[in-house]
C-alpha cells in the first residue's frame, strides 16, 4: 500500500465517528466494532508495509553514500599530495629567479665594466692619436678623434678612475678638460681657416674646413661662417650686377630678378653640401640668413629706382592731376566743351612713363611672387625632411612674411603701384575719350536694304563684330593690360584694390558719360532709321529719269534703292539718321563692354588658376586664391548689372521713340473685323499660307526691325524685340477679344492659322518670346473647340487665363 492509500484510509476512519454517533442500540454498536476492528487491521497491514518500503529505501541511500565518502576520501588525500609537490616547485621557482636575477645583475657588471674598460681604452686611444694629429696639423683626423670622444658618455670622462689613470706626461689635465680646450681652440682655428679659404674662394679648402664644425660639436659656429660666406658671395654678385648696369639700359628690376636667380642657384648647389655634412634643419638657419642679406640688397635696388625715377615727384603729380577732359565730359554738353590743352598735360605727366614703372613695378612684384614660391619649396622640403608628405605650400615661413622687402612691398610698393594703376586706367579712360571715334554704319545700311528689298534676310550672316566705339576697344585694351599687370605682381592687396578702383571709375566715369551722351542723342518721336517707302518712291522716280530697270534685273534696282538710300540720308533725314545711328552705336558699346569685361575676367580666372605665383591674403600669410577668384566674379557681376540696367532703360527709350509709333500703325489692318465670316467657298478659295494682312504686317516688320538686327548687339536687339513683342502680343489679344460676334467656325481656323504663321515668322530668331503669345494661344485654342468639348477635359493645363476670360473666348463665334 502507497502512502496515499493509507492516507485515504485514515480519512475514511476519520467517517467512522459519524456513523457511531448514529448508533441507537447493542446490535449496532456491535456490527460497529466489528468493523471498526476491520478497518484497524487494514491499517496495521498498511502502517507495516509502508514502514518496510521506506527502510529499505534509505538502507540504500546511506550505503549510497558511505561509497563516496570513501571515494572523497581518496580524491583529498591526491589533492594533499598534489598541494606539497606546487609548494615544492614554487620553492624552487623563487629559488631558481634569486638565482637568475643574482646572474644577471653580475652579467651587467661585467658588460658594465667591459664597456668601461672598452670606453677607456678607446679614450686614452683617441687622446693621443688628437694630440698627435694636433701636433702633425692635420685637423681632419684630430676633429675624428675628438668626435669619437664626444660620442663617450659623460660619466666616463669624468670618473674618478679615468682622472687618475688616463692622464700622461705629455696630456697632465683631467680628459674632460683637454676636450674643452681642444674644442674652444679648434673651433677658433677652423673659423680662421674657413675665412681665409672664403676670401681666397677655394671650394676644396671651404668645404674642408666646413665638414669639421660638426665633428667638434660646433654646428653653429659652422653655419654662421656658412652663411657668412653664401652672403658675402649675393652681396658681391648683386653690387657687381649694379656696377655692371650702371650707363646702360638695364633696368632695376632685371637687377633685381639677376639676384633672384643668384641665390636661387646658391640654394640649389650649396644645400646638398650642407645636408651631406650637418641635419637639413640647419640649412632652415642659412636660409634666413640669406633673406636678411636678400633683404638688403633688394631694398638697396629699388632705393636707387626709386631715387632715379623720382617716384615721390609723380606720385604728388599723379595726385594732384584733376582729369579735365573727363570732368568737362561729364558737366558739359559736346557742343559746350572747350578744347584742353592735351600737350600741356601729356609735358607734365607723360602717360607712357607711368606705363614704363609700372611694368617695371610689376616685373619686380612678379619675380618677388615667383622668389616667394621658390624660397617656400625649399623651406618645406628641408623643414619637413621627416615628413615627405607635407610639401605643400599653404602659408609662407616666417623669414618671409616678416621680411624687411616683404614690409617695403607693403609699406611702399604697393600704395605706389594702386595710385599710378588707378591714373593710368583715369588718364588712359580721358585720352580714349578724347580721340574717340563712330564707325560708319552706311555700308550695314545698305546691305540691310538689299536684303530686304530681294527678300534675303533669310541668308544674312550678322558679322563677327558689331559697331561700336572706339573708346570700347581701347578701355578694354587699357583693362586687360592692367589687369594682367596686377595679376602677375601675385599681390592679392594690389588686385582687390585695383577691382575696386576699376569698379570705381567704370560707374562714375566711362558708363556715367556714355549714359550722357545716349541722353544728348535719343532718337526724336516717331523718327526712323531708314524710310522704306521713301526709298521705293525714290528708286522709282530715278529709274523714271533715267534708263528703264529690266523686269528681272535685282542689281540695278538694288543700285537705285542705295543711291536713293545714301540722298536720303545726306540731304532729307541726316540729322534723325545720324541721331539714332550713333544711339544704337552707343548702345553696342555698353553690351560688347560688358561680354568683353567678362571674357577678360574669365581670362585672368585661368591665369589665376595656375600655379606659379604665390597670392597671399591681405594682412595674413596664408595663400589662398579662392578670395581672388571671388573678387575678380564680383567685378564682373556688379559691372554686369549696371550695364544690363542701362541697356535695358535706353532700348526701351528706343522702343517708345521709334518702335511703339510705328507698331500702332502697322497692326491698323491686321485681323480686320469682317476677315472672319467666312462661308466655305471663301474658306476653300482663301490661301493656305499667311492673309494678306498678316503678309504685310510681316513685310513691313521685316523692313522696321531688320535694319537694327544688323547692326545691333544680339543683347540689345533681344531687348528691344521683347518689348515690341510684349506690346504687338497686348494689340493681338485686343484685336481678338473685338471679334466677338463677328467670326465663326472657319474664320477662325483661318484665325488660327494666321496667328500661328505670324507668332513662328516673329519668334524664329528668339523661340522663348513665343511664351510672350500664351494668353493670345490660349484664347484661340478655347474658342475653336467643338461644341461636345469642355475645357475641364484638356487636362493639366497651365493656365494664363481666368475662367471668366476662359468662358468668354468659348463663346467668341457667332455660331456658337
């Protein structure tokens, strides 16, 4: 039996106690212990069963575990062994590491005192073998054996042992005292020796001498007679240079790039000697020696130009020169201006010469700016010597940014150069001025007529080069000049101030007078450049007087319209024509003034990017060209708006003056009220190509406007087409909107058609005016749907129309 069996069995004598308690009489009671008596041997049998399960069951688990028990036992005792043999070896370990430590402790000692004996020996060697060479003057061997010396550690020459064993007769002084003395006297011998075979210039005995300084530890002193030497030889070379000169042509500024050239020669020849026998950062010391004396002998140059030149004279002359011809173009009328005594002025400052200096200026900034790269180079090749990779130049060294030239540049040089840049542009601007020049557009004009009189404007080629004044070509020429001049100094102060300056003068002075002389010449009201009509009366009245023109024969009538052209414009219309010839001159010249300023700009950006000069920021000694590149599209951008206002202002002056008259005049018959109800007869038998009113709008268009496309700008010329555009698109739009109830269907598609052919003749030359034409498009694209389409199912149109217009031009037919 389980124990929940006996449990169960327990719960049901548990249930005896009510049914005693229910028990009335003996038989009851009886039958009551008879089965209580039952039940009790039930659980007797159960007690004793579950007791013998529960014995055997733990027998075997204490058994179980005596097992391991003698098993632990065993394993403990292997573990007690095992911890004797570790403090065994961990004795012997300690023992073994005294050991070693005690050997290696003895085995530095004796290196210890091997080494001593080995550095002792060697030093009482190489005592005697110096004082030997001393005695025998041979200064190479002593200065070896003085090195080897220096490269013992200091304890040994002053240990007590060697002081009391190395010195001799000969050598009574303590080692280290006698190195002093050799060192000092050497060191005084050899600087001796190196002047004496300096001045004697002998190249075996310099470098001789030279290569000894280290061997005693007297670097310095080496580089200092070095450099001493390398001084004295630019100094002699650039006094010779200007010996030389002296009585000739030669100009300072060669003098100046002859001793470049000299000490870029010395730096390249002489550094490998020096690297060969001292660290390359010691050639950094000869290199700022050599700036000082650079320093020196450039300033030196270019007092004596400056002194030769008189500099300080045309500087208060250039000052106080107060530009007469510029003002009075500016104050006064071209009929008012009085004549400036040009002899005069050129006497006192002569313009040429202001050119010579300041060529001579630049040349002398550019070689300065090419001496700066180079001395740069070799600073970061020897000053980086450990780092190959860092040789590019991003700042100038010390030796040259601080440099005594490099502040006279600053100080002196450049202020000149800024001042007498800025006269040369001022006086250069007032001479071009004053022999300013118009080309003759009589040939353009005729060749314009015969163009459109043979109906060939289709096979006009514009020339390369439009007229324009002579004042453009030499302000460019003048700019481009200056402008490479500055550039090529690599000052990145004389180019921005420069800019500035040009920017200056271009708006106060050039685009100020050419605004006042296109004021003094705008075209009177409804004038014309050339009278078509009176130029056919003209050629038809001289082929009257004279022998009748063949049917076929183009060059004789082409003959007759020039001839009427050229007595119409000498004796008829002279003053109208030459007024608006030389406004549309003067209009060329600020656009061609402006694309030349900006492929000029364009230019000197190339020349910018190229990497043989060196630009430094103003004030800094970083070099940077990007600040350069930035200045320069200022320029260009400023100038650029300036011209493109006064472009703009002028061409519509144009416009309103001769352009907008004749555009009422020519749009009378176009689109007549009554071209529009066509039956479909007069639909079959009307033309396929342009209505008679849309061919005669386009024939005397062709004869208004061409004449300019020949000679303007295509700048100007887009200008001035896109204003007659905006107005001609505005009458069209109102001539439309004036047919309501007077077109159906057919005309128009006739409409349609017209406009079409009208908008592609007038925007063949320019497509993106045809976006001046939407709203006239738009209205004809509503009005010619068919009755079964919306205007809601034309999809994703942009539209310029409101919906009212939109509504409107639907309803435009009369059948409708």
């Amino acid at each position: 039996m389980t124990i929940d069996q006996t449990c169960q069995s327990l719960e049901d004598l548990g249930h005896l106690n009510g049914i005693l308690s229910r028990c009335s009489n003996v038989n009851e009671l009886q039958h009551f212990i008879h089965v209580l008596d039952s039940e009790k041997e039930k659980t007797d049998t159960a007690i004793k069963t579950l007791h013998s399960s529960s014995y055997k069951e733990e027998s075997a688990s204490v058994r179980e575990l005596e097992l391991k028990r003698i098993e632990l036992s065993g394993t403990l005792g292997n573990m007690k062994s095992l911890v004797s043999v570790t403090t065994d070896a961990h004795q012997l370990g300690d023992q073994i590491t005294t050991k070693v430590k005690y050997l290696d402790q003895e085995k530095t000692k004796v290196l210890q005192t091997y080494e001593f004996v080995n550095n002792v020996q060697v030093l009482k060697t190489e005592l005697a073998n110096a004082h030997l060479s001393i005695q025998n003057e041979d200064w190479l061997k002593a200065c070896e054996s003085i090195n080897v010396i220096r490269q013992l550690p200091d304890w040994v020459l002053t240990s007590r042992f060697v002081n009391a064993t190395v010195p001799t007769s000969a050598l009574p002084d303590e080692p280290k005292e006698v190195l002093e003395v050799w060192i000092k006297d050497l060191s005084q011998l050899l600087t001796k020796e190196f002047d004496r075979a300096a001045r004697e210039r002998n190249p075996d005995r310099i470098t001789y001498y030279f290569k000894l300084f280290p061997l005693v530890g007297q670097q310095s002193i080496g580089i200092k007679s070095y450099s001493s030497f390398i001084c004295n030889i630019i100094h002699e070379q650039s006094r010779l240079n200007m010996k030389t000169s002296q009585g000739t042509n030669t100009s300072h500024a060669f003098l100046i790039l002859k001793l470049f050239e000299t000490i870029s020669n010395i730096l390249i020849q002489h550094s490998n000697v020096i690297k060969k026998h001292y660290e390359p950062r010691y050639i950094l010391d000869v290199m700022q020696k050599i700036q000082n004396e650079c320093d020196l002998q450039c300033g030196l140059i270019f007092d004596t130009f400056w002194d030769t030149q008189r500099l300080d004279r045309v500087v208060n002359l250039v000052r106080e020169y107060d530009y007469p011809i510029l003002v009075e173009a500016l104050t006064t009328s071209s009929e008012d201006r009085s004549n400036v005594d040009r002899q005069l002025i050129d006497e006192r400052i002569s313009l040429s010469n202001i050119g010579d200096l300041l060529n001579e200026l630049a040349f002398i900034l550019n070689r300065w700016s090419m001496y700066c790269k180079f001395f740069s180079n070799k600073w970061n090749e020897f000053g980086n010597e450990g780092e190959p990779g860092k040789t590019e130049i991003t700042s100038l060294p010390e030796a040259l940014f601080n440099s005594a030239f490099m502040s006279k540049i600053k100080e002196r040089i450049n202020p000149v150069f800024d001042t007498l840049s800025t006269f040369y542009l001022r006086r250069s601007l007032e001479k071009a001025y004053e022999i300013e020049e118009f080309p003759n557009i009589t040939k353009n004009l005729n060749q314009s007529v015969q163009l459109v009189l043979t109906h060939s404007v289709e096979s006009f080629v514009p020339p390369s080069s439009k007229p324009a004044s002579s004042l453009i070509d030499d302000l460019v020429f003048v700019l481009n000049n200056i402008y490479k001049r500055a550039v090529s100094t690599g000052q990145s102060s004389i180019i921005n101030n420069l800019i500035n300056s040009t920017r200056r003068i271009l708006e106060t002075n050039f685009l100020s007078i050419v605004a006042k002389e296109l004021k003094e010449t705008h075209p009177r009201y409804n004038t014309q450049l050339i009278n078509f009509k009176t130029i056919l009366t003209n050629t038809a009245t001289a082929s009257r007087q004279g022998t009748p023109v063949p049917a076929n024969d183009d060059t004789s009538f082409i003959k007759s319209a020039t001839t009427a052209l050229q007595s119409l414009n000498l004796n008829n219309d002279e003053s109208n024509t030459a007024r608006i010839s030389k406004y549309l001159i003067l209009l060329n010249s600020i656009s061609l003034f402006d694309e030349y300023l900006s492929q000029l700009v364009s230019n000197l950006l190339n020349e910018v990017e190229t990497d043989y000069l060196v630009f430094l920021e103003e004030g800094e000694n970083r070099i940077n060209r990007l600040n350069l590149k930035v200045i320069l599209e200022n320029l260009t951008g400023k100038i650029h708006g300036i011209c493109d206002a006064s472009l703009t202002q002028h061409v519509r002056i144009l416009y309103t003056q001769v352009f907008k008259p004749r555009l009422t005049k020519l749009t009378v018959n176009l689109f007549a009220e009554n071209e529009f109800l066509l039956t479909l007869e007069e639909f079959d038998s009307i033309d396929s190509s342009n209505s008679d009113g849309v061919s005669t709008f386009l024939q005397e268009f062709t004869q208004l406007t061409f004449p300019y496309y020949a000679i303007m700008t295509q700048d100007s010329y887009n200008k001035l087409i896109a204003m007659f555009i905006d107005q001609l698109s505005k009458d069209l739009e109102e001539k439309i909107w004036s047919l309501e109830n007077k077109c159906n269907e057919l005309g128009l598609i006739k409409l349609e058609r017209s406009t079409s052919a009208l908008i592609t003749s007038l925007t063949k030359l320019n497509y993106k005016l045809r976006d001046r034409f939407v709203r006239v498009t738009q209205i004809i694209m509503v009005s010619n749907l068919g009755d079964d389409e919306e205007i809601d199912n034309l999809g994703e149109m942009h539209w310029v129309l409101t919906p009212t217009e939109r509504l409107k031009a639907r309803n435009l037919r009369v059948d409708r």
